[in-house]
C-alpha cells in the first residue's frame, strides 16, 4: 500500500495553523474598529442587542445544568490536550499536529468571545441609558454617601437572616442564583439596557477555588453565556457578585457600570438579601473611597454612627465587613498578583484605561445616583 506524501499530511496542520493565526489577528483587528468614537454611534445600540440576542440564546441553552458547563468543558479539554500529548511524546511522534489543534482552539474560543460579547466594552456609557450625570465629586459628597449607604445596610442588617452570634446564615447557593439571574426584569420595565436573559447564575464547581485564590469572586464567559459565581464566595457579598455577572450577561461589559447595576438590581429587589447585600457593597465601596481620601474622617463617621440610633445594625455592617476580610485573607498568596495582572491586562486591551481600578470608580455612579 502507497504510504501518503508528508505534503498530503502538512495541509491539515497548515489549514488549522492558519485558520488560527487569522482568528487570533481578528480580535484585535475588531477592538481597534470598535475603538474607533466615529464608529462608535454607527455600530451601537445596535452590536449590543445582537450581543444580548445571541447571549439569551446561549444562556437558555447553557441553562439545563446549574454548574457552569464551561468549567467542566475547559477541565475536559485541558486534560485531553495533556493526555495526547504524552500519548505523542511516549511514541515519539510530531507535535505540530497537536500544537495546531491546541492553537486552533485557543483561538476559535477568545476570537468567539471578543465577536459575540467583549466589544461592548467599548458601547457608550451606562449612564447614558440611565440619563445619571456622573462627573467628580467632593470629599463631602463622598462623606454624605457613605453615610447614606452605610444607613442603608443598617437599617437592613438585623432582617437577614443570622446565627445566635450575629454573622450571616448560610443560605442556599441555588436559590439565590435564581433571584440573581432574574434580578432585571423589573428594571428592564423602565431602562431597555437592562433586558436580556433571566436564566440562573451558575456555580463554579471546579475553578471556583482557583479563582478565589486569584482574587476574582465570578467570571462571565461569553462562549456559553454562563454568569458563574464560586460557592465559597463570601456570604455578605454573594447576591451582589452574582447580579453583577447577570449584568455582563446583558451586554454590560464596564466593570464599574456592571457594580452599578449589581447595586441597582439588588436595590429594587424585594427580597431583602439581596437589598442587604446592595447597599453593603455599595458602603464598602464608598468607605474605602473615603478611607484613600480622609482616614480619618472615614473613622470618625463610622464612629458617630455606631453611636447613633442605627447603632446595632452599623454594627453588624461592620462585623460582615471584618468577616468577608477574614474570608478572604485564606485565599491570598502569590497566585493573587498573577489573576489581577491577567485581569488587568484583559480590561486594558479593551479600552478600561484603568484596568482593575474601575471596579472601584463605581462611587461616582453611586454619587450620582444619590443627585438623581
């Protein structure tokens, strides 16, 4: 039998070598068009309604299972990949075939990712939709807000439910990823940019701890539209986290804008976990503000609140602050610095100038709200 030619053999790896390389090329072919501020009022509103029409689609589809099925998928895909290239390297065969598989689905996945869903990164602002004026602010506006929200969280903190020592009852992962993933319908009703999929936030199961350890409490991933929380992730914060990746599901990439919305589905929410959880965050986001800017005034504010009338729920805002510190400090370590590089290489590549920084800048959405 006539053995094949080495050529008829090196089309197929040529072919996905090439597919590859123009499918890597074409993400950042597409960030420099979407970039483009004269483009921008031509290919908005309109990308992000396909977006948002082809994330519903993927999202019901995706939404049989209540883990994340991209977690399972990846893990498959990683351990077939490390199995057949031992398998490779025990016969002594080619590897170029395998590195061109790998290549060519490395790049078929983030070029989906970025046509389908990480161009809205570059839509107009949020507080266009929402006619919000969000400009700078003083040092006393900053002050007052903290002070509202910080009121706010109070006047909740002693209706969620708690154990006998005052921290926050566990409460069932699933049941909240419910409420989450529907959070919008009644914000939607008012602002068109908040319509989109109601399908669960899911669970991640087997990259939940390392993206814990990476600094990271979820991640949207776009090839399957899966808004996907770790179910270690700190009790006071879970249905805020789990609205804001409900809100990169609809097409809210920025992430400040996806915190504003994650506090303003959890603010409308009539059930008070998640009202609780909204105005936690949005306390701890202002007070760390205010902490960079006045330390001391951000103490003397909290003080005078403990004293207050609210005193007791101050009280429990501060114990769930301390205890989602403490959470968390188990999951810091050198891994930590590698997740928020990466993150922040990410948002930068995509127009966020302020790469990790902007999930803080959600105090100027807060503020403005607050002058609505």
């Amino acid at each position: 039998m006539a053995q094949a030619s080495p050529t008829k053999h090196s089309q197929p790896i040529r072919a996905r070598l090439i597919a590859a390389a123009i499918l890597t090329a074409a993400c950042p072919l597409l960030a420099a068009i979407f970039s483009q501020p004269d483009l921008q009022a031509v290919l908005f509103p309109g990308y992000r309604r396909l977006s948002k029409s082809l994330m519903s689609a993927l999202a019901t589809a995706t939404s049989v299972a209540p883990f994340a099925i991209w977690d399972w998928l990846t893990t498959a895909l990683v351990v077939a990949a490390i199995v057949t290239l031992v398998h490779r390297i025990r016969r002594h065969q080619r590897l170029l075939p395998w590195l061109s598989v790998v290549a060519l689905v490395v790049a078929a996945t983030a070029s989906l990712g970025t046509a389908d869903w990480a161009l809205n990164h570059y839509a107009p602002e949020l507080s266009q939709d929402l006619g919000l004026e969000v400009g700078q602010y003083s040092e006393d506006q900053l002050a007052d807000a903290t002070s509202y929200y910080l009121d706010q969280a109070a006047s909740r903190a002693q209706l969620v439910p708690r154990e006998e020592d005052g921290t926050l009852s566990h409460q069932d992962f699933y049941e909240l990823a419910r409420i989450a993933g529907a959070s919008y319908a009644p914000l939607s009703q008012r602002y068109e940019v908040f319509s989109g999929s109601t399908a669960p936030v899911k669970s991640l199961l087997l990259f939940g701890e390392p993206l814990l350890y990476s600094g990271h409490t979820g991640i949207f991933w776009a090839a399957t539209a899966e808004s996907s929380v770790p179910l270690h992730t700190a009790a006071a914060e879970l249905p805020f986290t789990m609205c804001h990746e409900a809100a990169h599901r609809l097409g809210i990439a920025s992430e400040q804008e996806a915190n504003f919305s994650a506090f303003l589905a959890c603010s409308a929410s009539d059930d008070v976990r998640f009202s609780y959880s909204g105005y936690y965050s949005a306390f701890n986001y202002c007070v760390n503000a205010l902490l960079t800017q006045d330390p001391e005034r951000a103490q003397r504010l909290v003080s005078d609140a403990l004293s207050g009338a609210n005193g007791a729920g101050v009280a429990l805002v501060l114990q769930d602050r301390a205890a989602t510190q403490k959470h968390y400090q188990a999951f810091e370590g050198p891994f930590e610095d590698v997740g928020t590089t990466v993150n922040d290489t990410y948002l930068k590549s995509f127009g966020e100038k302020d790469g990790v920084r902007s999930y803080g800048l959600v105090v100027d959405y807060l503020l403005a709200w607050l002058d609505e």
